[in-house]
C-alpha cells in the first residue's frame, strides 16, 4: 500500500513532484499514431498515457440507433488490466460507463452532428496507464483524434482539473493528489467559444474557491490548447514537406 | 417518435424560458411542490419516497454485514443502485442497468460520499474484517423530469430514517441483540439541478423541458454551504458565468429546501 504523504505541499510551496500550484504536468502530444484507425491521437501527461482512436462516420451498428437528422457518436472510455496498481477487471466497471458518457457529451458540442445523418462516429479511448486526471487527457486526446479524422469541428476540446490540496487551489491534479487532496474539479473547453463541455466536482470546496478552481483549470486548458494546434500542424506540415519534396523529384525527373 | 413531438415543443418551450415563462407556470428559478414521506417500506431498515411535482421516487435502505475495502479498513461500505424501473416511463426498459441509471447512481453517491454524511467510521464492528454495509437502492416509480434532485434527496432522507441492529461481540463473534440504534447521520447534502435552455437557466427541469434542454448542471449543497459535488450532462455546453450562477441558485434553492425540512 501506498502511505499517505503528510504533507502535499512543502513550506516552498511546491507539490510532491515539485511542481508550481498554477503548472501543469509535462504534456505529450501526437496525432495520426494508429494506422488503421480514421484518426487518432496519444498523449501523455505526467505518468498518463492515454491512445484515441475514431472511426466514422460509417454505418450505424445496431442499425435501430440511427438518427435521421445527425450522426450517432458512441465512446468508449476503458481502461488498460495493468494501467493501474491493483489489476483492473477489463470489464467496464460502472465508473467507466459514467466517464464514458461524460466524455461522449464533452465532445458532441464541438461536432457538427448534422452533416452526417444515418451514421455513427465510434471514439475509443485506451488509458495504458492512469497517473491522476485521465478523463481530462482522454478528451483532450479524443478531440485530437476527432480533428485528425477530419470530421468538421467548432473548435478543438480540452480539459484540464483543478482541485485543492492543503487549502492551495492547484492545477492538474496528479494520482495521490486527486486522492489524498480534498477536491478535484475536471474541466473540458471549447476556448474559441468560452463553452465549458465538461464539469464535474468532487470533495468539499467554497463557492469562493470553486470559481477560482474553475478558472485555473480554463487557464491550464488553454495552455495545453496551444500544443493540441502544434500537435495537428506538426503532422500536417511533415506531410506538405513530404510532398513538396515529391513533387521536386518528379519535376526533376 | 419522440424527437418529433420534441421539435413541436422546443420552440414552444424556448419561447416560454425566453420570456421568463414555463409549460407548468413556475417561474425560471421555482421548485415544484416537494413532497417527501419516511419509513414507507416497513421490512427496509430506513426508506422514504419524494414526490417532485409529478416526478415519484423511493429509495430503500437495506444493511448487512460485509467486509470493507482494503485501503479504508475503519469505515463502513456505501453502496447507491439505481433503477430506472420500466413502469416509470415509457422510455425505460427492462434489462442490466444502462448509462442512464448508473450515472444517476453514481451522482446520487458522490452527493452522500463527499459531503460525509454518513459517519462511516462508526460502521466498523472489527477494523479490516467485519463492517456495515449501507445499501442505498434508488427506485424510480414515475418520471417527469429532474430525477437527479428527486433521488437525491429521497436517498438522504432514507438514511436519516435508517435503523441497524445493535450488536456485541461475544467469543470473537458477533451476535445480534434485540433493539436497534439510528445510522450516524452528520451531514444532509442537498442537490439542485439547472437547465440551460437559450441563454437562461431553468431549475428543476420537467421532463419536457430536459428533452429540448441544451446541457444540464447538478450541484450537491452541504450544511454549511459549501459545494460537495458536481455533474454536468447533456449534449450542450455552458458558459462559465452560467456555471458560477448555477452554483449561486444551488446554495440559494438547498437552503430554502434545508430550512423547510428542518434538516
């Protein structure tokens, strides 16, 4: 068993991993990472390392959930036997059914559903293994792997918790601070259209400290936004290189 | 089809928020009528039913003996089920619990869970072996909308009129003696759900209105104000000035509901 850490911020300060109470996790972020799949998406953050697979839009299956006016978008939120301490049963627990749905209606806002009618969007997401905060980098890695498959979008979506750890408001809460701190606040964005997508709360905060939780967990948002864009451009920018290069060759031919 | 009728009556709904107005006359920031009745089930250890306007839930409590978790050896075990019974609503079936009913489950815990209104570590009859286990069945029985508040406080209102057994320990084993003794009570988390409907937000939705409603917020108030819990739902999203005033209306509803119940 793990021992609970007397304290979770030191007299500097600084949390256990000797992060700031206003910074983030280390964040990783890459697209196009399964070949199969129609677009996907990796990311670590801290210990988290998470995959995002879509397929669609493609046939409904079962054909009786089609809707004649949208798409039908199902998610699949699950979790790795080894991805944490004590072997997880691979069957979805109830928890992974809730964050299957929170995660599913986090993204909806952000897709332009009625572009595809009679058809269904799957979005798989695999935690390998889970250090604190995973539905939050599962959305942020969903939304990537939304845009990589190129389903039109209203913006990107992104999430970020805050919560409290030894009365400090603090950013992206990592494995023992979710669970020894006393609250946790996930969040997911659409920052372009300030459209909070996903709120959930737990643990016993003020209204005073709830607001200011909320706003740091938009601030942490907006700054892994900006590596979701870089993450998307890397991608689509080594292969106009490629092309380039290509066309050189046969011009050159 | 459901989605039809819906058409029809979202633009009639949305005209009525748009102008302060409701299908049921209520002003935006109006509870239904609450109803709420105690120890219904005689054979449950605690029960109570909530009306909410139209909408009808009964929550059952039954204890039993059982072995606690492995890393919270000194606490009691609570456990929330909720069933989406098919007589309930023509849109529930029969079958294994479904997104839906789980959630609502899981909401239901958290609100109890995190504000710690039960004392779990007075549950403990031998520390890591033998503790209660607080079963906390949801049972919805009629639904017209805001099923999140209903349950909620049917479940804490079944705990507040819950009885175990009282024991000892004889020989290294636990015999039951006649009498009982009242499930350690601390807090009475109160949860209030909004809809977000055009750019204004609704409290405790109708069923109608949850069905053209854009997203959805439930927030659990404990006794002293705080904020103990947090779901949104739905397939919409809120501005965070819309989340703050949701949070605002919640400790301002729990409170005018606490003071009426006397909890």
């Amino acid at each position: 068993m793990n021992e609970k850490p007397e304290k979770l911020i030191d007299k500097k300060g600084l949390r256990l991993d000797g992060r700031k109470p206003d910074e983030l996790r280390p964040v990783k972020l890459q697209v196009d990472v399964i070949t199969n799949a129609d677009g996907s998406a990796y990311i670590e953050q801290g210990k988290n390392k998470i995959l995002a697979g879509v397929y669609g839009p493609r046939e409904v299956h079962p054909k009786h959930l089609a809707l004649q006016d949208r798409t039908v978008l199902k998610c699949r939120y699950h979790m790795a036997p080894f991805s944490v301490q004590e072997r997880k049963s691979p069957a979805p627990s109830r928890r992974e059914v809730e964050l299957s749905k929170v995660i599913r209606e986090s993204l909806e806002p952000a897709i332009f559903m009625e572009y595809y009618p009679r058809t269904m969007i799957d979005v798989y997401v695999e935690v390998l293994q889970a250090d604190g905060g995973t539905r939050c980098a599962s959305i942020t890695a969903a939304a990537l792997a939304l845009a990589d498959s190129g389903v039109p979008m209203r913006d990107l979506v992104v999430a970020c918790a805050a919560g409290k750890v030894d009365d400090t408001i603090v950013l992206d809460l990592m494995d023992t601070e979710d669970k020894v701190g006393s609250a946790d606040v996930p969040v997911a964005l659409m920052p372009n259209l300030n459209a909070v997508t996903l709120l959930q709360m737990d643990g016993i905060l003020s209204l005073e400290e709830f607001e200011s939780a909320v706003n740091l967990a938009i601030e942490g948002c907006k700054q892994i936004y900006t590596m979701q864009k870089e993450a998307l451009k890397t991608k689509y920018v080594s292969v106009k290189e490629e092309n380039k290069e290509e066309n050189k060759e046969e011009a050159e031919e | 089809m459901a989605s039809v009728m819906t058409r029809v009556k979202q633009k009639q709904i949305a005209e009525l928020v748009a102008n302060e107005k409701r299908l049921d006359n209520r002003k935006l920031s109006d509870y239904r009528e609450t109803k709420l009745e105690q120890g219904i089930i005689e054979r449950a250890e605690g029960s109570a039913r909530v009306l909410l306007g139209k909408t009808e839930v009964v929550v059952g409590i039954k204890i039993e003996m059982g072995e606690p978790f492995a890393d919270t050896p000194n606490e009691g075990v609570l456990t929330v089920n909720a069933e989406l019974v098919p007589l309930a609503s023509p849109r529930f079936e029969p079958g294994p619990p479904d997104e839906n009913s789980i959630e609502l489950a899981r909401i239901v815990d958290r609100g109890i869970r995190e504000s710690k209104a039960i004392d779990t570590a007075k549950l403990v009859i031998e520390p890591g072996k033998k503790v209660f286990v607080v079963f906390v069945d949801v049972y919805v029985l009629n639904h017209d909308g805001n099923l999140i508040d209903a349950s909620a406080l049917a479940a804490v209102a079944a705990l507040m009129n819950t009885k175990m057994a009282n024991y000892e320990i004889k020989d290294g084993e636990v015999k039951i003696k006649t009498g009982y003794q009242q499930l350690p009570i601390k807090k009475h988390p109160i949860t209030v759900t909004c809809a977000r409907i055009g750019d204004k937000l609704v409290v405790d939705p109708l069923l109608e209105e949850e069905q053209v409603m854009d997203a959805r917020i439930s927030i659990a108030i404990d006794d002293d104000d705080n904020i103990c819990a947090i779901q949104k739902g739905g397939s919409g999203y809120f501005e965070p000035k819309q989340v703050f005033e949701a949070a605002k209306i919640a400790k301002e509803k729990a409170n005018q509901i606490r003071k009426k119940l006397n909890w």
